[in-house]
C-alpha cells in the first residue's frame, strides 16, 4: 500500500488521504441518535442503536488507516439526567456491544479502554468492561477509549484531589506542579491530546467534553447524525484536518 489512500467526494472528486499524517488521536462526540430516530417517528432507543452500528464501522475503519487512539463520548456525567428508561437501553447497549464485540476487537488487536468514573455504573457494566480490558489489555492496535460517566470538569476535580493527595502525603512539592502533572493525573494520563475532535448532529460546542486536553485540538463538524456517519465522513474529516495549519501558537 503507497502512503496515500484515495477516496470519492459526493462531487465525483477524489481526494488522497495522507497515510503518514493520519491524526494519532480522535475523539467523536456521537451526537444526533435521538433527533435520527424521531424523523424516522420511532422511539429515541432506535436511535441509540443505530448508533452502536456506526461505532462497529468507524472503530474498524480507523483501525485499518492506523488512528492510535479513538476516544468516543458515551455517557457524560449530565446523561443521568436523562428519562430511566433511556438511561437503562444506554446501559444495556454498552453490555451488548461489549459481549458481542470484544471477540472481534481482540482479533482486531484494539485496546479496550475506558475514560470517566465507571464506579457509578450499574455493575454488570462494570464487569463487562473489565473483561473486555483485561482480554485486549496486550493488544498493541487501536485504543478504543470508551468515555462513560465522563466530564471534563469531574476529571479535573479527581486530578486535582489526586495532587492534593500526594502533597498531602508528601510526596510531590506545591513548587514542582506543571502541565505535565495535571496531565499525568487525568483519566487520559500517556495518552497524547486529541488531534481532531468531531462532532456530529450539527451543534458547535464541546459538551464537557476533554476540556484540557483541547487546547490545541482541531474541531470538525458536520450535521449528519451519528446513525448516518459513515467511514467516507470520517475520511473527509481526516481529509480537512491535514489540509489545516497547526501552529500552537507559534508562527510558520
Ligand atoms: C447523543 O445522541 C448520544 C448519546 C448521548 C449516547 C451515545 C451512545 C451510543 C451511540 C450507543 C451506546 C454506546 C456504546 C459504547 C455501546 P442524543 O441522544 O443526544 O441525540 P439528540 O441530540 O438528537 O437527542
């Protein structure tokens, strides 16, 4: 295979993706399941499972173009809000995804992982993810960082009482406290910042979501919704970030 990898645009154009500039780290904010379902005037659950079909193609298309770490938001630490009921197929979903899946993930050599406070989740939950961890934790493939009771706010509050802690016990000095100790006590400690981060469904903000770990990351949008993101988006996306010029702040 070169190092470029050709696909259709709608227009008949083709574009080349560049194989060496394929963004380490992607973080989707899956939006749009429930506004999917309701114009096809079936219940938002629909729209959910829809859902998870997207999440099998993208997690195997970003696997095969060599993306080393897919963060997805899941389940924000505000979607209790939501009715039980939903809250309850979200939860199921994520057990059947993970015992239906995790075979295939291991032969696709992905890691499964998790980001945010699963403590709080009910516990079969708990117990699918931990096999799933512990069955893909020698893998050397794609990250799949599943974001599950996650907010960006919570995860600095934890790094920040994980710190308290150490200074507490003495063991690190007020003096000493860099990014990199912010970064180290994160959910997402050695993990690099998220390239891109994608959102679909058409909003423009950022939901709580990696709210550190943004500070130079490329944001995509597009208004298709979730069920209906393709692998052909997720290239365009990939196609617009390495056309971008990313300076940190510094000049070219
Ligand atoms: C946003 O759509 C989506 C979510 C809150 C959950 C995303 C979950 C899945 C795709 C499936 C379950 C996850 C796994 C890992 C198996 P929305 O409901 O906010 O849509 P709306 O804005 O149109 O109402």
């Amino acid at each position: 295979m070169g190092s470029f990898f050709s696909f259709r645009k709608k227009s008949k154009e083709t574009i080349e993706l560049d194989l060496n500039s394929i963004p380490k780290h992607i973080a989707i904010i899956m939006d749009g399941n429930g506004r999917w379902a309701k114009e096809k005037k079936l219940p938002r659950t629909f729209g959910h499972k829809a859902g998870v079909e997207t999440i099998r193609d993208i997690v195997k298309e970003c696997s095969r173009i060599g993306v080393k770490y897919l963060t997805l938001y899941a389940f924000s630490t505000e979607n209790w809000k939501r009715p039980s009921e939903e809250v309850n197929t979200l939860m199921n979903l994520l057990v059947e995804y993970l015992k239906k899946e995790v075979n295939e993930l291991n032969k696709e050599n992905v890691v499964v992982n998790n980001i945010g406070d699963t403590s709080k989740l009910p516990k079969i939950c708990q117990l699918e993810l931990n096999n799933a961890f512990e069955l893909t934790k020698n893998n050397s493939g794609l990250v799949l960082n599943l974001a599950l009771n996650y907010g960006g706010r919570n995860e600095i509050i934890y790094s920040i009482k994980e710190i308290a802690q150490k200074i507490k016990e003495g063991k690190l000095d007020v003096e000493d406290i860099e990014e990199s100790t912010i970064n180290q006590h994160l959910y997402t400690a050695n993990m690099p910042d998220p390239d891109i981060i994608i959102r679909t469904a058409g909003e423009q903000r950022l939901s709580n979501f990696l709210l550190w770990q943004c500070a130079y990351s490329e944001f995509w949008y597009t208004d298709v919704k979730w069920p209906d993101f393709k692998k052909q988006d997720l290239q365009k996306a990939i196609y617009d970030y390495q056309n971008r010029d990313r300076r940190y702040g510094g000049i070219k």
